[in-house]
C-alpha cells in the first residue's frame, strides 16, 4: 500500500489547525500528518499535538524554509500539502494522492481560481495577483497549471526528492510550479473548493511586498531558462527606437542622430549576441 504523507506548513494558525488536522483525518485516514511548525507565537504546535498530529519545528523563518524541510525530513509515496489556515476543502485528497499514485502524475494542483476564490477571497489584490503569477508562468513555461500559488496541492516521491527550494518565503509555491514545467514533469489540475479566512484568522502574506519578490523570480526564471527570446524581447524598444532615430538622422541630414541611431542598434545586437551565447550554454 502506498504511504501518503499530509504536510501542513504553520505560522500561527492556533485558530484553525484542529480542523484542518481533522478534515485532513476523514479525508485520509492511513496518511501520516505532519505539522510543520515556523516559530508560531500562538498555542499551534500545542493544539496540532493534541489533534494527533506530528509536530516537527521549522527554526528558519519562512514558507520555502517550512517546505525545504519537509522535503528533507519526510518520507512517502504521495504527499500532500495544505495550508494550516482551513481555506481549502480537503474532500478532493483522495483524489489528488490517486492520481498521483496510480496515475503517475509527478503534481495535481488544488486550483481555486477555477472554484469558489472569487466569491469567496475577499482580498482584492490577491486575487488580481494570483491572477497575474499564473497568466505570466504560463505564458513563460507552459500550460498545466492554472493556479500556480494555491496552497493546496499533490505530489511525487520523484519530484520531493529532485526539487531543492532556494526561496526563503512566499515564493515556494511559485518556484516549485515553474521547476515542474521546466523539468517537463507530468502535471494536472483539479477543482477544489475554497473559503475565506475565518473571522480572527489573518494572512501572513504581504500583498506587495511578496508580490514583487514573485514577480522577481518568475522573471529571473524566465530570463534564465529562455536567455535568447527575453532578452531579445526585452530590448526589442531599443532596436525600434534605434531605427526610428535613424530614419530621422537620415530624413534631416543629421550626423549626431545617424551616429545615435547606429549605436543604438549596436547595443541591440550585442545584447543579442550575448543572449544566444546563454542560450547555447544552457543548451
């Protein structure tokens, strides 16, 4: 019989662990549920024992830090990892650890966005945010995934013991999406449902201060995974800006704007050059 570990990273979430501990149990009764707990302040880890979960501290601040750990520490077949906040319907586990298990999917993808978030989410900019991470990783690394930052999804032995997190924080969702696309691993989405925070419940997620820092990696992902198509996209204005100025050089008989022109689509082509070298490299 296939192990299956439920892991569930914490901060803070005394308000609602025993209930995902306890929907975690009806939904997978054979699983091993693991708490991993980041320095909460608050009684979780004490309300997680009483629950019959594992407790595992997690020192090193942060949400990449949570799943590094987890991914170093446990051990299974098939695991699943939820947010420790009671937003996500655990009824469609069995599912997700099934396609995992026997349909050899190296991810299933708790997707929201094509549920209940928008009726349910109240925090506008995330959702506009999530909406705008998911939209830029797919049009980056490629379909597959059509919510790239729920905090509710399936996975391999395979892609636990291949995938090595270099985030720190709130990233980890976004970098472990673009790590499966990249390696080209088996990949789905499922339906799931979702609600809102309980009342007294908070999310540790700053809008944007983490926005940009995801931003940030999808980008440096991009640039260093297609070197040769973001950077020439990237300085395309150059080069058309380089052109138009020459073309005006040539219309006014002007030396400095030919000279301006010239050197503008140089810097173009030399970025260029540049580009298809880390491309080769990477290649």
């Amino acid at each position: 019989m296939a192990s299956i570990a439920l892991l569930i990273p914490c901060y803070n979430e005394a308000l609602t662990i025993a209930k995902v501990i306890s929907d975690g149990r009806k939904a997978l009764p054979d699983a091993r549920i693991v708490v991993f707990d980041n320095n909460s302040t608050d009684e979780t880890a004490q309300i997680a024992l009483k629950a019959g979960a594992e407790v595992i501290p997690e020192p090193h601040q942060g949400k990449g830090n949570v799943v590094k750990a987890m991914l170093e520490k446990i051990d299974a077949d098939c695991y699943i990892m939820v947010d420790g906040d009671d937003t996500y319907d655990l009824t469609k586990a069995p599912d997700m650890a099934r396609l995992v298990v026997k349909d050899g999917y190296d991810m299933v993808v708790g997707d929201r966005l094509s549920g209940d978030y928008y009726k349910e989410n109240k925090r506008r900019f995330h959702g506009a945010g999530n909406d705008l991470v998911s939209v830029l990783v797919r049009s980056f690394f490629g379909k597959g995934i059509t919510d790239v930052m729920t905090g509710f999804r399936a996975f391999s032995r395979k892609l636990a013991k291949s995938f090595h997190p270099r985030k720190p924080g709130f990233q980890i969702e976004t970098e472990m999406s673009i790590f499966v696309l990249e390696k080209k691993m088996k990949v789905t989405s499922m339906t799931i449902g979702y609600r809102d925070r309980p009342a007294g419940s908070f999310s540790k997620l700053s809008t944007f201060k983490d926005g940009a820092k995801i931003l940030s990696l999808i980008f440096a992902s991009f640039f260093a995974a297609r070197p040769l198509y973001a950077f020439s996209m990237a300085f395309l204005p150059l080069l058309l800006a380089g052109a138009a100025v020459l073309i005006s050089g040539f219309a006014l008989e002007s030396l400095p704007l030919l000279i301006a022109g010239v050197a503008m689509g140089s810097l173009y082509f030399l970025v260029l050059l540049i580009a298809i070298v880390l491309q080769l490299k990477r290649d």
